[in-house]
C-alpha cells in the first residue's frame, strides 16, 4: 500500500514537471524583445554580442539582498559558443535560488535548459587550491548555442553579504548593446555610486524608491598580454547602500571597512601559553628585534604548512592563532594571525593588510570594498631596526617605519615583497579602522639576474666554459620555485637546458651546481659548465661568433596584428646583466665586431657593447626595467625596443686571421 | 529448541569478545623508517609510499586500502592533505583512519574533522570525496593511513592495480578475492617493474607484492600514459563464454562481432540500386572503390559535428541506422556506421572487402592476449584489389581514399568473416612522402636585411586531413588565424604574415594549399659591411624538440612525415654572397634531414628537409634523436655571408 501511494505520488509530480517544461520552453519576453535587435559594431574576429544586459538589486533589509542577473547574446561564430557555457558560482551566504538559460534559435522552436541538465561542482581553480571551501559552483549549458543563434540566461541569487554593496560590470569582453542596472531600495533607504573607468549617467527614478541607469553600445575590452585586471580597467559601477539611520549599510570610507575586519579578528590573535613559549623559543638566540622578526617569519613561511579551509565566514576570518599553531597548518590570514601574535609576544606590534594580489585590481580611486584574495602583514619597525635596508619598508604617517612581509610565499625572505605585491593597493588594519595604502616598489637593483660565462674556443670549434648566475629577487624565487618541483636529478637541470636550447643547436652541460637553495636571505647561485660543439660558423677565412652566446632579452609581447590597447604590466622591476668573454685561438683579428647599442626609454633600458682586446672577445650588456606598467602610448616605442635587442642577440663578430 | 541454543552459545560468546569494530593495529614501523631522510633510489623525491597496501574482495565488494608515505621535503608536507573520492550512491568510504607518526617515533592519532565535500552532482550522480588534512606534518615525518571503500553489494566491474604512482613506492602489496560466479582473467600488459614476481592465486585470492617501483613521469612524445605504467589488468568474463583460452576467447569476439556487422551490411536492393547508379560497368574495382568511398563520405557524418547537447539531440528526433540500407535512407551515420555502409556497398559491388576491428593507438597499445575485446573501439575496411590490399575508414571525415587517420595506422586489428577463424592484419602505415607540408616562398631581401614575399604551403594525406578535421567546424577568420599562426611558429622570429587566398577546407583527396603574403625584418643580421642571412627559415618547431638530455619513456609519434622547404631569397642590387655553408645530411634512419643553400645569379636557393619515418623509438635510442635535433638545430643556424660588392675570393667556399 505504502509504496503505490508513492507510486502514484511520482507520477503526479512527473506530469507537473513535464507540464512546466513544455510551458516555459519559450525564451522569456524580455529575451525575444532582443531577436530582432541591431547587431552592435563589431570586428570579425568578434564571436558574440551582448545584446542585453539587465541587473536588479532588490534590498530586502540590512544584510539581505535579492540580486537578478538577466543576459542575452547573439552567437556570431563558433568561438563564442563558450557563451553558452554558463557558470554561477555561491556559498551558504550567497545562494542561487534560480538558473534558467535559453536559446532562440534562426530557425525551429526555442529550447530551454531543464533543471536536470545543471550541474554542481566544487570550485578546483581557485587561487592557492583550497582544502575545504563552500564556494560552489552551477553550470549549465544552454542548448543551440551556435552561430546565428540568440542565447539568453537569467540568475537569481539571495544574498546575505558582509557589506551592503553591489558592483555592476558593464563593460565585457564583447561589445555591449544595451546594459542597464536597476535597485529597488525600502522606504528611507539611500545609496551612493562609485563610478570606475566611465563618466557615469544620472539615473532615472520610475517610482519611487526604484532607480535605474542605462548605457548603450559599450565597446569590448580586448583581452592582450600582459595587461592589467580586465575588470580592473573595464566600466564598473560601485553602490553602497544606507538603511534608515546609517547603521549596517555599505562601507563609506576604508575606515570602516578596516573596522569591521577587526571586529572579525577580534580575539584571534591572542596568544596562548605553548604560542607564548613558542615564539620566546624561536627567537631565543636572536640578538635584536630584526632577528628575532626574521626567525619568526621563517618559522611561518617554512613551518606552518599552506592548507585552506574556508567555510562561511571563514573565507574572510582567520582561525585563532593557538589552533593554527596546534595544527601547524592555515591559510594566508592564518599565517598573518599566528605570525602577529608571535611578534606581541616577543615585543612588536604588527597590523593586517589585505591585498589583491592581481595589481590593478585595487586602485586609489576605488571605493571601499572587500575585493581582496590575500592577507600579509604590517610590522611596526622598532626603532633600532635600519628601515633602509629593508626595500619592503615605508614610513607610515602615524605608524612610523613599518615593514610589509608575506608569511604565505615561502620563497620572498623578510624584508622583500614579491613584484604581484609591490606598487599594488592594500588595505592597513589598524586599531583605528582600514586605510588604503599603496605598497613600496622596489629598486630593479634586487631583482634579476647576473650572468658571467668565460670560455675558450678550441681549434675544433668547440666552446668550452663555466657560467654562474646569480639570481635575486622574484628571479631567484622563480628558480627556487622550479628547483623544488624538480623530483629527480635529471629534473633539476632542465630549466638550464631548455633556456641554452633556445640559443645554442648542440651543447652539453659537463656539471652544475646550485648553492643557496634554502638560504633565501642570500642570492641563489648557479654555476654550470658546458661544451659548445662547433660554435662559430666559418665563411672561407673568417669565423663568425655570436658573442650573445645564450639567453634571451628579446620579447615577441607587442608582435601583434593589431595595434596595442592596454598598458602593460610587468611582473616587478628587474635588472639582467649578461657577460661573455671568449678567449679564441691565437692569431685572430676582428674583421668587424657588432656595433655597441644604448637605449634608453626612461622606463627601460638596454646597452650592449662587443670588444676584442689581446684574444679575447668580451660581450656585456644589461636590460633594466624600472616602471611596472607602461602606457599604451608607449607601446610602438617598446616593440620597437625589444627588436632592437632582438637584432643585437643576431649580431655576430667576424674574425680573421691576422697577416 | 533449548539445546540448539545451547550449541550456539560457545559461537556467540566468542562473537561477543570481539568488538564490533575490532581496530586492526598499524603496521610496525622500523627504526629505518622513522630515520630516513632520504631515498637513493629516489632522490629529490619530496615524499616516498614506504608501503602501500590494496586488498580488493570482489566477493564481498570492498576494498581496503593502507598507505604509509615518508615525508622527505617541505613540498612533500602536502601529502598530509587528503582527499578520496567517491560515488554517494555507489560506495562508502568507511574505517578511514589516519596518524602522523615523528621521526622520534611519537604518534599522533587524527582525531580531526573529516570533511564530506561534494565534487559534482549532474543527473543524478553524486561525487564526493572525504578530505581531511593531517596536522603537523614536518619533514621527517610519516603519514599513514587506511581506509575501507565498500561498494554496492554484488558490483562487479573490471578493475586494476596500478603499480606505478605519483611517488616512488618502496613496497606494494596487493590482493584480489575475485567475485564468485564469475570467470576472472588478469594480466600485466607492460610487464611488472624488476624483480617482481607474477601474481599468484593462492587460496582464492590473487596477490602480488612488488618494490622500488619508480614514480611515473609524463614526456613530450610519449606513448599514451596508461600504457606506460605498471599495472595488472583484471577482466570479468561470462563463465559461460568458456574462453579461457586466447584463442577461444577471440573466436567467440569474431564470431559476434561478424553477426552484427553482417547483420547491417546484408546487401540489398537498395544498396545494389546505388551501386549500379555510382559506378560504370568498366571500371576497375579500385575505381569503384573509390566512387563508393566518395559516397559514403558524402553522408553527413554525426561523428565529426559541434557537440550537441542531450536537448538538441532530442528534438533532432535522427532515426537510428540498424542497417546499411537505414544509413543511405536517412543520409547521415556516426563514423562506425559511414565506415560500414561503405563496407556493404562494396559487398554489393562484389568487391573483395572485409571489415577489421581495430584499437586506435591514441588511447591503447593494443595486445590481443590481453583478451579485451573493448579496446577494439572502431573498424575499417579491407579491401583487396588484385595483389594489393587497401585499409580504409570513410568513417572519418576529410580522409583521402587509401589513407587512415593517424591513430587507427599500424594497429593490429581483428578481421572478421564467416568461418569465425581468428584473423589478425596489421593496418597500413604510410610512408613519410604520403603526408607532407611543403613550403615554397619566393622572396626579397632589402638592404635592412628583411625578407619579403610570398609563401606557398601545401599539405597532402595526413597532413590535410588533420587540419581539415582541427578546422571542420570554425569559420573563414578562424582558419585564417590558424593557419597564419601555423606559419608564425614555424619561423623563430616574429614575422607579418597574412593568407592571401582560400584554401579548399572541404575537400579530402585534394592537397590543402594556402598562399600568404610574408615578411620577416631583420632575418638577415648586418656584421660590418657584411650581412648573415640563417638557412632555417622555418625552423621553429624543432627549436625546443628534445632538448632535454634524459628520457624514461620510448618516443611515440603520430605518423611519419616530411617536410620541405624551397626558399628563394632574391639579394638586394650590388651585394653578393661571400660564402655559403655546405650541404647539410643527417640520418638515423628513421629521421632525416637535409639543407642546402645554393646561388643561381642574383636568387639564392636554400632546401630543407626533415623527414620521420617510424612512429615509435625506443628509450635506448634516445641519445642519437636528442643528438639528432641538435644537428637540425644546428644546421637550421648555418649562415650565408652576404656582402655589398664583389665578393672577396678568400671567403669563398
């Protein structure tokens, strides 16, 4: 008896399904308005438009919010297919309650997306890979998505946010016919926009309480090389939202935003006995306040393993630092928690900063907001600590000398930042609220690499010689980097191999040695030997030697069909030195040596020079780059630079016999 | 009744005294273990299995599994995150314990949160996984734990042990309680690693122990990785089947697969109608070979269309093809059924044809005493014409007649005919002049030493007809695109390129031939009042091509090749070549290549040519290909001296 009424149950609820399936397989009204929409300019490399854009914020109450998102698209060739492809991502607080997309296709009837075709996945390409987070992700993949074809979807999400503020991305990748956004406040609720990228509109009022702004025919921001964020440049609108009375809105300053982080980290770092003792220990032979800072920080870098877990609020809150200390394990604003309780501990005040770490993504002009992705700490410099030999040092208007360190990136010692960090935006949490800061960039003096080769030509023709390289800053990091995923001896040399491969046809490395591996506070040097097999080309009684023998300065970044349309970023300044020197046979002149090249663009700069002095052949040059984001004006003079470093790695000096 | 009770009391008791969950102890760990800091056979390893154990019971549907790794670096912490995943609805993952045991030997139990995170829900298949992560973790340390998976009761599937991991593995130990009621069979395709012994059924349960298993790496041109690692293969029969045996087994798989395809190739009216309308009574069997072949590629393949999703498919409502006849009624079939509607058209046209089941080599290294009939995944047609015996799959969109796509060439594959005789044929490989690129470019070069003209790219057989298929579904920009991007990797230089006509996409039997207008500055490098001009105009792609000195596994490539290139460079008024390189020749028999530069007046001709001519090579001939691609690199270096003026006689070669 049981299981028939359950029988009978199903089939009920089947009809009623296949019911609401078969009514509303047709494309809402608000998509088919757009079936005979004009098609915005576009270029023919342009595989979608967006004909349609509408957001609607509807605040329900302090702390609630009901967001729709409705799209549609035109489908203009098979690359944008991927439209079609359409992914929301939530967590507890941010729930989707609706996902419904559609296809009008040219020709036959609409198709809509059945409920049984979306998929739910947990996020796996999330910075740093996350243990255990909430954050998951709907996908669905709307039917007929080809060209010719009219895509459209609509999400519904219920909101729960830690701020009451809402973004609107306007821009997109492809040009945008029309965009609009609209916010439905309750009585006695205000708000304030925050324009980023574009001047804005004045909105229009239909009713009351309900306000709407329109933008039409917004060009695509084109995705290059090397280019900032590109929702960090695209059109964007901030709305911070007020409640009657001002109490749980959206932030108004960074003040504020920094004082609702403290009140989440309250208590987080206070210290426990084990930590107590913990960090006396580790600092018990530290002669002085900077010593005692670098074993600590050490011990967070190396020590506490990186492992996130992320679920609700803890996206944003660290763990305590007694637990992070037991397990031995956390997350960046874990390590920023332990690291600060530790550093009370033995004496030294030190602050939160959260950070973007995609430079570009925070600005000066951006309006307060928690669009961070990484924490790092704020370490108020005792007095007799020298501020100037540390580059990641700035003197703070009220805090006097502080130091800004990453516990989370094993690879940057104390006192350095990693180029992502440096010159990027970051919020200061202080006991007196947030403050937005911009972090110091540092001399291209630390970062690079010095590379000395001497050998000597043999009457075969093959070049045999000892190179060392001396690497700092996120150069040395990087070879750290790929020197520790190596799992074999043999994996070890293939950095090596594959950047000689690029320059020389045959050589063979006879030993190589890599010393300061773990010792970051030092530069990390490679030294290697290596044959070259018939390095010079003769040409009757000349040889011909490159004297760039390997390593390459050269960029094919701006060779492009179409001209530049973003700055462009570098990852940190950088200073790479090359010296050559070939000492060749006997009783060889030079017939012509490559002519020395100087230029400088301010920003960059590249000299090289060729001389031939007794029997040896020297070649020494040095690229510098100062700026880490270079206006797109620039750009035509940049491509131009890196030919002509492209043309002085082609050069070779010819060598005669002498009479 | 009471004295049954009785008698059962002694069972119950003893039940009774065990607990419930009776916790097996760990496994002792020795002194060595707890010491070690490294493993010689692995070094640089960030961690290392010390042990792992999987014992699998088919007959009850569990596996447990126990894993002891040493942490040997920092990197090697990571192995305290743990994530096992599993089918909600399918499986349990069950007695999940672990610890972390200290070089000092102190133990710390996990007693933890274990988290249950969900991976994926789509139509209604849950994937979850039970993740946890180990705390204090140092360098030194040893991870251990274990877990049972239970399966639904009576699930029975093929399955494996895989012997090659992620890490090094010092010690494995496997067992296999097979399914009652089922024939088991099992085997090691790629042998076992040195020194280990076969599995043995002993008891009723298979098991194998192995050591020093070495972690698997993945390389450039490497055979498709499953195959490369040491694993035994256990296969689930019909007891009934009664195919023990090698051969019985592939008789039972002829005798079946024979049944279907004639089923769907019976020749009928219909299909002699369209014969009779294709071909001419004169004409050779080969000629109406390939007029059947063209029809059947005229069908709209489903195979080689966009992805359509399940909705599409739906209202689509296509009929399904239960026979030949079906495919030329309705127009279209998926690649299978294209290859056998042109499989009963020849029947039809009595031409002497059969079809062959093949394993395509991108997926398996097909081996018949594996006795797997699933990895025979597709087929082909043989067909005989006088002496001469064709391979050739129609079912394959854009594939020139006589030609097969790469990864169906040279595969053993399973013939099947009437008598249900086991017949293997080996498909045909064919030869590097039969899947060419050849590039023609006729250029100047200025006195700024850049280089401009026109290019002409031709690609015939495999060549074609794998751009063909990467481009079937773009448009005119996006093929544009690729092929000017083909060129722009080509040349090691940043260059402007731009197609100038419109190559044929559609065709199969006609070669694909694309023209572009090229300029590359600065190729030619000024050195005083000399310029440089490099031979290797279009050496790009083997710039980085084994540049690296150690290997693991054989080398593997898709098929044989050759590529030439014929480079007019006309020299600028007044200057003349100095000196010239001489002619370039390597051969290691299954690659070649050559380069030459030669003057005719005032025009500059230079040729290269690389030439593959295997699909496999051994590991142990590694160092003659990585010394191999030096020399191509090298001579691709070679320079021409130019100079303005007359040439001084000294620097003539």
């Amino acid at each position: 008896m049981g299981s028939r009424t359950v029988l009978r149950a199903g089939i009920a609820s089947l009809v009623l399904l296949q019911a609401t399936a078969a009514w509303a397989a047709t494309a809402p009204d608000w998509m088919r308005a757009q079936v005979n929409a004009p098609v915005p300019d576009h270029d023919d490399e342009t595989d979608a438009v967006m004909l349609y854009s509408a957001t609607e914020l509807i605040v329900l109450a302090p702390g609630k919010m009901k967001r729709i998102d409705r799209r549609v698209l035109k489908i203009l060739r098979s690359g944008g297919e991927s439209w079609g492809a359409v992914r929301a991502d939530f967590t507890p607080q941010n729930k989707i309650t609706a996902i419904r997309g559609w296809s009008i296709p040219a020709q036959g009837k609409d198709f809509q997306v059945k409920d049984k075709e979306i998929v739910e996945t947990a996020i796996t390409d999330v910075d740093g890979g996350e243990l255990i987070s909430d954050v998951r992700r709907k996908f669905m993949r709307i039917p007929a998505a080809v060209p010719g074809n009219l895509i459209g979807y609509e999400i519904e999400q219920e909101m729960q946010p830690y701020e009451m503020t809402d973004e609107w991305d306007i821009q997109e990748t492809v040009p945008v016919r029309e965009a609009r956004y609209t916010v439905k406040l309750p009585q006695g609720w205000s708000y304030k926009t925050f324009w980023l990228n574009y001047a804005g509109p004045t909105p229009t009022e239909a009713v009351a309480g309900q306000w709407s702004w329109v933008l039409n025919d917004l060009k695509p921001v084109k995705i290059e090389r090397r280019m900032p964020p590109w929702r960090g440049i695209a059109a964007r609108m901030v709305l911070s939202l007020q409640p009657p009375g001002g109490n749980g809105g959206g932030f108004q300053s960074w003040q504020e935003v920094g004082t609702w982080y403290l009140g989440l980290v309250d208590g987080r770092r206070d210290p426990s006995p084990p930590l107590h003792d913990k960090a006396l220990r580790l600092t018990a032979s530290a002669p002085d306040p900077l010593a005692r800072m670098r074993a600590l920080a050490t011990y967070v870098q190396r020590d506490i393993r990186y492992v996130a877990i992320e679920l609700g609020v803890g996206g944003v809150q660290p763990h305590p630092a007694t637990e992070v200390l037991a397990n031995g394990y956390g997350d960046c604003k874990d390590k920023v928690t332990l690291m600060s309780s530790m550093l009370k501990e033995v004496g030294i005040e030190s602050h939160y900063v959260l950070i973007n770490t995609h430079r570009g993504s925070q600005g000066a002009d951006t309006p307060p907001n928690m669009s961070f992705n990484h924490a790092i700490i704020a370490i108020q410099l005792p007095a007799s600590v020298d501020k100037s030999q540390l580059p990641a040092a700035i003197t703070h208007k009220t805090l006097g000398p502080v130091l800004f360190f990453d516990p989370t990136d094993d690879l940057v010692p104390l006192g350095y930042l990693s180029g992502e960090l440096q010159a990027n935006y970051g919020m200061l949490v202080t006991p007196g609220g947030g403050e937005l800061i911009a972090l110091p960039q540092s001399s291209s003096a630390l970062n690079g690499r010095e590379r000395t080769g001497k050998f000597t030509l043999d009457e075969h023709g093959t070049l045999s010689g000892e190179v060392r390289e001396t690497w700092s800053g996120d150069g040395a990091a990087g070879q750290r980097y790929a020197l520790r995923s190596a799992q074999q001896d043999v994996d070890q040399i293939k950095p090596i191999e594959s950047m000689l491969t690029h320059s020389l046809s045959e050589f063979q490395i006879t030993k190589a040695s890599v010393v300061n591996l773990r010792a970051l506070e030092k530069p990390l040097v490679w030294s290697y030997a290596l044959d070259i097999p018939r390095y010079p080309r003769s040409a009757g009684e000349l040889l011909i030697i490159r004297p760039r023998i390997f390593g390459t300065l050269s960029s094919g970044l701006l060779e492009t069909d179409e001209p530049r349309q973003h700055p462009i970023e570098f990852d940190a300044p950088a200073r790479n030195t090359d010296v050559f020197e070939i000492t060749v046979p006997a009783g060889y002149v030079p017939d012509s040596l490559p002519p020395p090249v100087s230029k400088d663009l301010g920003f960059i700069s590249y000299n090289s020079s060729t001389t031939f002095s007794g029997n040896v052949l020297r070649y020494t040059r040095t690229l510098e780059l100062r700026e880490l984001s270079v206006p797109v004006a620039k750009a035509p003079s940049l491509k131009s630079f890196y030919r002509t470093i492209e043309n002085d790695e082609r050069n070779s000096a010819l060598l005669k016999k002498a009479q | 009744m009471v004295q049954g009770i009785a008698r059962l009391a002694p069972l119950l008791l003893l039940i009774l005294a065990i607990p419930a969950r009776a916790e097996q102890p760990w496994e002792p760990i020795s002194p060595e273990e707890l010491k070690m800091t490294s493993e010689p056979k692995a070094p640089k390893a960030p961690a290392i299995y010390l042990m792992r154990k999987v014992d699998r019971d088919d007959a009850q549907s569990t596996e447990s599994v126990y894993l002891r790794i040493k942490v040997l670096t920092d990197e090697g912490r990571a192995f305290g995150n743990v994530e096992i995943a599993y089918i909600a609805s399918q499986e349990s993952i069950r007695a999940l314990q672990a610890r972390v045991v200290h070089a000092d030997g102190s133990i710390v139990e996990f007693d933890g949160t274990i988290y249950d995170k969900p991976l994926l829900k789509a139509h209604g298949v849950k994937q979850m996984a039970k993740s946890f992560t180990l705390p204090g973790v140092d360098v030194g340390s040893i991870i251990e734990y274990r877990y049972r998976r239970q399966m639904r009761y009576g699930w029975i599937f093929d399955s494996r042990w895989l012997l090659s991991a992620d890490l090094f593995t010092r010690y494995g130990k496997f067992s296999l309680r097979p399914a009652d009621d089922w024939l088991l069979r099992w085997s090691w395709p790629i042998g076992l690693p040195p020194d280990t012994t076969q599995p043995l059924q002993t008891g009723g349960v298979i098991r194998l122990e192995t050591h020093d298993v070495p972690a698997f790496v993945s390389e450039e041109y490497m055979p498709p990785e499953n195959a490369m690692k040491f694993r035994v293969e256990f296969v689930y029969a019909d007891p009934e089947s009664n195919q023990r045996n090698e051969d019985d087994y592939w008789k039972a798989q002829t005798k079946r697969a024979y049944g279907r395809v004639k089923s769907f190739a019976r020749t009928s009216k219909t299909l002699e109608q369209e014969v009779a309308r294709l071909v001419q009574p004169g004409d050779s069997p080969e000629t109406q070979a390939r007029k059947l072949y063209a029809r059947a590629q005229q069908l709209r393949n489903l195979s080689f269309e966009r992805r359509a999703t399940e909705q599409e498919v739906d209202r689509e409502k296509l009929a399904t093809n239960d026979t030949a006849d079906d495919v030329l009624k309705h127009g279209y079939g998926d690649g299978d059924e294209v290859t056998l509607f042109f499989y009963a058209l020849l029947r039809a046209a009595k031409i002497d044809a059969s079809v062959l089941l093949v394993s395509t080599r991108d997926d398996y290294i097909f081996d018949p005493r594996m006795m797997n009939g699933h990895q025979l995944n597709t087929c082909v047609v043989m067909a005989t014409f006088g002496n001469d015996t064709m391979y050739l799959d129609p079912g394959v969109s854009f594939m020139p007649f006589g030609y097969l796509p790469w990864n169906e060439t040279g595969v053993q594959g399973l013939r099947l005919g009437p008598h249900g005789a086991v017949e293997w044929a080996v498909t045909s490989l064919p030869g590097p002049a039969e899947s060419r690129v050849e590039r023609k470019v006729v250029v100047k070069l200025d006195t700024s030493g850049t280089l401009e003209g026109k290019v002409t790219a031709t690609y015939t057989g495999l060549e074609a007809s794998r751009r063909r298929i990467a481009e079937r579904n773009e448009d005119a920009t996006e093929r544009r695109k690729f092929l000017e991007d083909e060129i722009e990797a080509d040349v090691p230089t940043g260059i402007d390129v731009k197609l100038t006509n419109s190559p044929d996409w559609t065709g199969a039997e006609t070669p694909l031939v694309a023209e572009f207008e090229f300029s590359v500055p600065g190729w030619a490098a000024a050195a005083g009042n000399r310029a440089l001009v490099p031979v290797g105009l279009f050496g790009g792609s083997e710039k980085h091509t084994f540049e690296h000195g150690a290997r693991v596994h054989p080398l593997y490539f898709s098929h044989p090749y050759q590529h030439t290139d014929e480079i007019s460079i006309e020299l600028p008024p007044g200057w003349q070549v100095a000196s010239m390189p001489k002619p370039r020749a390597v051969d290691i028999k299954v690659i070649k290549y050559g380069s030459s530069a030669q003057l005719n007046g005032t025009t500059l001709t230079l040729k290269r040519e690389l030439l593959l001519n295997t699909i496999m090579i051994q590991q142990k001939f590694y160092p003659q290909v990585h010394d191999f691609f030096q020399a191509v690199r090298a001579g691709d270096e070679d320079q021409i001296v130019i100079t303005r003026g007359a040439a001084p006689r000294a620097a003539q070669n």
